[in-house]
C-alpha cells in the first residue's frame, strides 16, 4: 500500500488543485497501510483505521514567545472518511495503471449530516481584531467570496482586475474540478480592502512576509482562541458567508452562480436561512 500511496502521489499530485489537503491525508494514512499489502484492504481494517484515528492523541507546540501549549485532538469521522477517499483514489489508479489485477473497494465511514455551524457578524468583527494581517485578509475573502481556502490562499494579483472589480479564482487553462472556484464581480467593500492592499508586497493577495502560503488553519484557529469563539474553521467562514447572503434574500440560483455552488447545495445546506424558504406553502397553508 505504501507503494501505491507513492505512486498516486507521484502521478497525480502535481495535478490535484489541493495539493497540500492530498499531502496531509497521505501522512495520516501511512503509518496505518503502508506495510500492508493490497489484499488487506477491506471492510475490517477500514474499520480498525476508523478507530486507530479517532484515538485521543496529545500534541504539544511552543509559540514565538515561549509558551507550550498542549491539545488532545482525534479524527473526525469526516475526516476519516476524507482519508479514506484518497486511499480508494489511489487503489482505482493503481488498478488504472496495471498495477492491480483486479479493483479493491474501500469501506467508507458514513457520512455524518454537516454542523449548521456559521458566524455572527459580532463573532467575525471580534474575529478579524484578533486575527494576525495575513489571517484578517484571509478572513475578508472569505466572508465577500464564500470561496474555500485552497482557492483563496492561491489566489494571485494577475487575477485580480481592480478596475471591473473582476476576480478569476482559476487559473487560465486550469482544469475545472468538483471544488468548483470560478470568478466573482466583488462587492464595493470588498473592492475597497483589495486597492489598500494591493500596496503589499508578494505576489499572492494573502501572504506571509511576501511568500505564499499553504495553510491558514493555524492562524484561523490562533485567532478565534484570542477572540474566546469556538468551533472556528476556514470552511466555517466559507459557510458563513453564503448564510449571511440567503439570509438576506439571495435567490437559489443567485447564490448558486455567484458562489460558485450546486442549486442542490444551496437548498439543501443553505435555504432555511432565507426568509423566502417555504414561502409559497405559507401563503397556501394561510389562505382562507
């Protein structure tokens, strides 16, 4: 299995627009299946992974100024089940590639329903006070933009036209995938951020002392710890923002366009905000 993970690494990662999400999950993975040979993957060890991950484990860091802080943290069936995702990707192209006689089905965990979990305009503001330069601009993409963060964390200057307020969140002749990015008009506040920022060295528009980077979850999570707000992930901002929009009346398909999401997303994950959800039933159920 070991082999396997390398070889989809090597042939695909390059490819794969969340690299760095790919990298992470493969480091979880090894320890557990790299000695294994194919044939172990089944409903069994799949399981036991499950559990292997969901384990309490402790982690200690030292920040800058010499605090040891120590978490206990486990894996979330979600997580899991994304982990496990890209072992089953990794068999289909070893089998692809006649590396495997036959296919090898992976056994997921179910999948869970999503926490409704979105922010308060007071939690953003305390949020963005508290947060590092780099993490409050990260911050503001995310609540104007609903975009994930692999997406926001690449975005460059040359994508951004800060005369039609156009942003491109994929690149010219970059393959479109299922994480779907496409290109907004921004919102007059969020073009006001991008003309004092655009001053700022590097060549991405959230970076760190000029250089890109590839993770903002530390600084997300650093700053809601400073704020007292629980339950803090980029992907909670990015839900947050398309929250706010259907809470202010934005049709199915306007969000669907403008944020770049299935309708069926929308109303399955979003429409309750809405103060138009079940509206034409009210106005049925009530008549006289």
């Amino acid at each position: 299995m070991g082999e396997v993970l390398a070889r989809y690494v090597d042939d695909k990662g390059a490819k794969i627009g969340a690299a760095g999400t790919l990298a992470y999950s493969v480091q979880a993975l090894a320890p557990f299946w790299a000695d294994l040979t194919c044939d172990a993957v089944k409903g069994s060890t799949c399981r036991l992974y499950e559990r292997e991950r969901a384990k309490p484990r402790t982690t200690t860091t030292t920040t800058k100024t010499g605090k040891t802080i120590t978490r206990t943290l486990s894996a979330s069936p979600s997580t899991v089940r994304r982990e496990l995702g890209v072992l089953q990707a990794a068999l289909n192209h070893a089998h692809s590639e006649g590396l495997l006689i036959h296919p090898i089905a992976v056994t997921l965990p179910e999948a869970g329903e999503p926490r409704d979990r979105w922010l308060t305009r007071k939690e953003v503001a305390a949020l963005v006070w508290c947060a590092e330069p780099h993490v409050r601009r990260f911050i503001i993409l995310s609540i104007y933009t609903g975009r994930r963060a692999s997406a926001i964390l690449e975005l460059i200057w040359t994508r951004v036209d800060l005369d039609t307020g156009v942003i491109r969140f994929r690149a010219e002749g970059q393959a479109e995938t299922n994480k779907r990015r496409g290109r907004i008009r921004a919102p007059r506040q969020l073009r006001g951020h991008l003309l004092r920022w655009k001053g700022y060295r590097g060549t991405h528009v959230v970076s760190f002392r000029g250089k890109p980077i590839a993770s903002i979850k530390t600084g997300i999570r650093r700053a809601a710890e400073r704020a007292g707000i629980e339950g803090v992930t980029p992907h909670v901002l990015k839900h947050t923002a398309i929250t706010w929009a259907v809470m202010k009346g934005l049709s199915v398909e306007d969000a669907a366009e403008y944020f770049d999401t299935s309708p069926e997303t929308i109303r399955k994950h979003y429409w309750h905000h809405s103060p138009h959800h079940q509206e034409r039933a009210l106005e049925i159920i009530e008549r006289r």
